[in-house]
C-alpha cells in the first residue's frame, strides 16, 4: 500500500478528531465557551457540568462518533489490508483523532482530555472490551460520582482487559496490547490535576447518571 493514501487518510483522522463539538454546541446553542468555565476542557465531561444533559449528551455522541469513523477511514481505500497491517492502521488513524481532541486546529489546540474519542477508538477497534471497560465507568460513576476517578478506572480496566485475553472471543496482537497501554498512561497524563484534585479530596463530583442534591 502507498504511503501517500496513508497519510491523507492520518491528516483526515486528525482534522475529524479535531472537531471540537463542545466549543461549537456550546457557543451556537447556549452562548458559551465551555472552555471559560468549569474545568476550562472542551470535552463532554466539562460540557455536562456547565451546560446540563441537553449539551453533554450531543457532544459525548459526537466525539465517540467522530472517533469511530476516523478509526474507521480505512473503510474507504479501495485495497485495504488484512490482518495485523488492518489493524495497525486503525490505531494510527484512531490516534491521530485522539491528538485531534486534545489539541484541535479548529479550536486553538486546546481541546479535551480523549475519553470519549478514546471510547470510540476501541469500540472500533475492539468491541467487547470497550464495552467492558464502559461498564467499569458507569459502575464507578454511579458509586462515587467523579468522573475523572471513572475514566482512570475504566482506562486501567482495559489494558487488563486485552492483555489477560478475558474476552477470548478476540485474538489480540502486540499492537493492540501496546495501545492498550498507552491509553491508560494518557488517561492518567491527561488527568495527572484530577488525580491531585482527588487526593486532596477536591474533585468536583458530577450527578451524571441520577438527580441529586447537594
């Protein structure tokens, strides 16, 4: 395969990750800049905390979504590989949307932290442990209501996950192992305040699957 559709196929990956559907819903339906307020991160986490459910909820879809096709744009060459390549390119185009996220050209590089691009590269990528690791999310979520400490949980759940082969459903090679790793160690990068926040008992909790009062 040509090194030329690859790359394009890398820059498009990047250009839809980096799409910054917080910023955008945000400021054309509410008039608000969610990287002025909350934790000043353009992601689906800080959106549900500024701007309720009705914004959250889009711009998780979105991202996951966006994530997902860019993991994905391997559909469109019309001789893809099979395989360990096949795969190999997924997580190249699935990474560059991720970098996306975090550092959006569209929003002057400053973007969100990658959960839900990441949950929408793995879905891609490898279905049942992404939902696995989903479930370790909510279960985390709905028990102590810090988003940051559930996607930490969930990050670190899915490189156990691909490496003990639990779901052996699938045959997972180095590559995979490696990334699964990787999302875990940019999980913990990308939160490195939240989990400051946490050990000093100052993380926000956010109400994301229940009403609650305070």
């Amino acid at each position: 395969m040509s090194i030329l559709p690859i790359l394009f196929a890398t820059l498009v990956a990047y250009l839809l990750g980096s799409i910054p559907s917080a910023v955008w819903i945000g400021k054309a339906f509410f008039n608000t800049d969610v990287r002025q307020h909350g934790s000043g991160n353009a992601g689906a986490t800080n959106t549900f905390r500024v701007l309720g459910k009705k914004a959250g909820i889009p711009v998780f879809i979105i991202d996951v979504c966006k994530a997902f096709l860019a993991t994905n744009l391997i559909w469109f060459f019309r001789h893809h590989p099979e395989g360990n390549t096949y795969v190999n390119l997924q997580l190249l185009f699935g990474a560059a949307a991720v970098v996306g996220h975090i550092y959006p050209i569209f929003a002057n590089f400053k973007g969100g932290k990658g959960v839900a691009c990441l949950l929408g590269v793995t879905i891609a990528i490898a279905p049942l442990p992404a939902l696995l690791s989903f479930v370790v999310f909510a279960v985390v979520l709905a028990l102590f209501h810090y988003v940051s400490l559930a996607s930490l949980c969930a990050g670190l759940a899915f490189p156990i996950i691909i490496i003990s082969n639990i779901t052996s459903h699938y045959s997972y090679q180095l590559s995979l192992q490696l990334f699964s790793i990787v999302v875990a160690a940019l999980l913990i990068f990308t939160h490195r305040k939240n989990i400051q926040r946490l050990l000093n008992h100052e993380e926000s909790k956010t109400y994301l699957l229940c009403k609650h009062s305070h």
